[in-house]
C-alpha cells in the first residue's frame, strides 16, 4: 500500500481542473448495460472505482475502450451471464449500481451482497424493496441477490427511508422502469445531480423520464434503448474538497470545471467561514472556472449533512479539517451516516481539539496543526487528513492512500502542480 509524504506549510497557488464525477461516472457506466448499441461518455476519470467497475462489465458481456482522453466506449456484445461475483462487487459497494439496468434490459439479475462499510450502515433494502413493487421476484441466497421477472410493470413507489433517500436505490429502480410497461412514479426519491445525468443518459438513450432533480420523478415505460453520447458531471465533491484546500492553505486557485450549481449549501457554510468563491458573471454554473482565497481569520460555524441539497456528507471530514484552524467552536451534525467519524482520532493526533458527542463534533479551533503519521479509513476522510497534513506544520505521512486512488484522479500530482510538498511512498518506508 502507499503512503503520501506531506510537508507541510506551501501555499497553494495556480489552476487545477475538477475530473468528471464518479458518483455520476459509475452509474452511467451500468446504464449501458440497457443500450442495444454503443454507449459513449466523455470526461470518464481515471480511478480504481472506475477500474473496478470496468471488470464487472467486461465480466458481464460487455466490451469496453476507456481511451486515454478520458472517453469511454461500452458496447453489450454477449447477454449470456447476469451474475455480478463477490470477487468483484466487494471491492466497490457501488458494483449494486448493475441491478436494476440487468434486471430491467434482461429479465435477470444475481448481484452479491455488498460488504460492510467503514463510514456506516448502507442497507440496500430499498433498492429491493422498489424492484419488487415494479414485479420482480427477490430471493437472497448465499450471499446473492437474485432478481426475476418475465416483464416489470409501472407502479407507484415510494423510496424513502430511516435515513432519507438512496442515490444508488433511486438509479436503480428508475434504471429498471424506464424499461418497465405503463407509467412509474417514484416518491422520495434522491435529489442528487448524480441521479439527473443519468437521467438524462437514459433520456438521450430513448427512455422517458421526468421530474430527475425533484422528490418525484415520473417515468413512462419504453420498449427498448439505444446508444447515445454523454459528458459526465464535473466532480461537486472534488471541486468541494479543492475550494476548501485553498482555504486551509491560505492558498490563491483557480478552479476549472466547477460545478458551483451542485454546491450551494457548501458555498454558504464556506462564505460564513470566511471563504470568497468568485463566480465570473454569465459563467455556466455546471463548469464554471472560479477563483478561491480566504480570511486570514476564519469564523466558526455550525453545519448539519442532509441529503442534496443540503450540505453533503462526503464533504464533511474536509470541512473538519478545515475547522481545526477556526478562531471559535465550530459543531458539525452528521444527519446520513452518523459513525462518518474515524477520521476524529486521526486529526486529534495533528494538534486538533475535537469532541464528539453521539452523531455531533464540537471542533474547537487552535492556532496551528503539526504533521504526525496519520491512518485513513475511507475516501473522504483520506482527503480531510491529506488537507490537514498541508496546513500543517512538519511533516505528516498519510497511509492507506488507496482509499483517495479511489475518487480523486491524480491528487498527489495535481497537488504539486499547484506549489504542494507531497510524493508517494510505500507505506513500509
């Protein structure tokens, strides 16, 4: 495993480019899986989710060219095997993203069980729950998912749950009625950006889907879907995590692709912090180019994550960091996976003063972190610790950095691009 190596202290200065979204990437990638020609998406990232869920469709029929520019091409050219292995789908719990297009274009679909997740329980009833209301027959057999149905018939559902709405279960269920005979409603469904472009995928691929965006999406049934040519969302929570970098370092960055549409709530908490985002007037609010500084003084605020739009919980650990350095006691609520905490002990290590109470941080801001070795636990927090080790003073060594190959594309060379100290190590070194 590697490890990055960060000394800290640089100030962050030039321009760097948000990649295409994974959260969207992945998604669009299994709603090829409905397409009777070939499906082409730009902007694709180059990460080992990606990577991961390139397998999966190769192992399911289907050729794929993901060529160097960061286009894609995913063409079904065998529909003999429905069965998404464990070997494959427990790498990535974003594999269940296949269910509802198999289900849905071949009658059919066995996907394993995704494992436990470090940040929280993330049950996939609703998912299951929602294909059953559109006919399918649901049997969980070792581990496996197994999904039928001769023919899905339009329903009404709805998708919410303990915890709110499902991005991936909405995809899902949406994936397999767009295919599915009469008219769907979905109630409660996610909000997210990500649910929207693959919305408009299947909408640009024949399929009839209204509402993407709001709590209620409605969905007249198609008999079959073509081949298409999409560009994938630009990355909200990488664009996030870099408007939030600038400000931990004191930093002055230019931001390509922003989408500051899908950030408003983020944008909100940030301009209370004392974070200045320049949006250029006329700018397209889904790639805009931005400018980014900050107060020499940051204020404290209070935040609670909420389903889009509220603020996002996989930008909750780069706020914390972020927060350490507050003039102030910060609290931040964590209202979707209220165990999003592992990396607490991790910044405390770095000279932070934090105290956790039940789904609740109170961040009480000091004057300076110092580098230690440090453990990340997940892909977000990898990212809150990699910010925090830039900030600070001496050296941190960031392990288990795979965790960030995950969803940000090249982060350690785009770190230097931009003035960073940081390289990659393994991690006995």
């Amino acid at each position: 495993m590697d490890a990055f190596r960060i000394q800290g202290g640089r100030r962050l200065k030039g321009t760097v480019r948000v990649s295409g979204s994974k959260n969207a990437a992945l998604p669009l990638m299994a709603a090829a899986l409905m397409a009777e020609d070939t499906v082409k998406l730009q902007d694709v990232p180059r990460l080992s989710d990606i990577a991961h869920l390139v397998m999966l469709l190769e192992s399911l029929g289907c050729d794929v060219k993901h060529g160097e520019d960061r286009t894609m091409e995913i063409k079904v050219v065998d529909e003999g095997n429905s069965l998404a292995e464990y070997d494959i789908v427990r790498k990535m719990r974003a594999s269940i993203c296949v269910l509802g297009p198999l289900l849905g274009k071949r009658g059919e679909a066995s996907v394993s069980m995704p494992g436990g997740c470090p940040i929280g329980d993330r049950p996939v009833d609703i998912h299951l729950r929602g294909l059953q209301a559109l006919g399918a027959d649901i049997e969980l057999e070792g581990g496996i998912i197994h999904a039928r149905a001769k023919k899905l018939q339009g329903t009404r559902i709805f998708m919410g749950g303990p915890f709110g709405s499902t991005v991936l279960g909405t995809i899902n269920v949406m994936s397999a009625a767009a295919v599915a005979k009469g008219t769907t409603v979905l109630e409660q469904v996610a909000c997210e950006p990500e649910v929207v472009d693959v919305a408009n995928l299947l909408n640009a691929m024949g399929a009839s889907i209204h509402g993407a965006g709001s709590p209620r999406i409605t969905i007249d049934g198609v008999e079959s879907l073509t081949g298409a040519d999409h560009r994938v969302i630009a990355d909200r929570i990488e664009a996030g995590t870099w408007i939030m970098t600038a400000a931990i370092t004191n930093g002055d960055l230019q931001i390509e692709n922003c989408p500051v549409d899908c950030l408003m709530a983020a944008l909100d908490r940030l301009d209370e912090i004392g974070v200045s985002v320049d949006i250029p007037t006329g700018a397209d609010a889904m790639r805009a180019t931005v400018s980014v500084g900050s107060a020499r003084r940051l204020e404290p605020v209070f935040i609670t994550t909420q389903p889009h739009p509220g603020f996002p919980t996989d930008l909750q650990a780069q706020i914390m960091a972020l927060l350490t350095l507050a003039d102030g006691n910060s609290m931040i609520t964590e209202k979707i996976f209220p165990d999003r905490y592992m990396h607490v002990p991790e910044l405390a290590r770095m000279g932070a003063n934090l105290y956790r109470q039940g789904p609740s941080v109170m961040v009480s801001g000091v004057k300076k972190l110092v580098g230690a070795p440090v453990m990340a636990s997940d892909l977000r927090a990898s990212a809150g610790l990699v910010m925090a080790g830039l900030a600070a003073k001496g050296q941190t060594t960031v392990n288990r950095v795979y965790h960030i190959d995950r969803g940000y594309e090249k982060l350690d060379e785009k770190l230097k691009s931009v003035g960073a100290e940081i390289e990659r190590i393994p991690s006995s070194a």
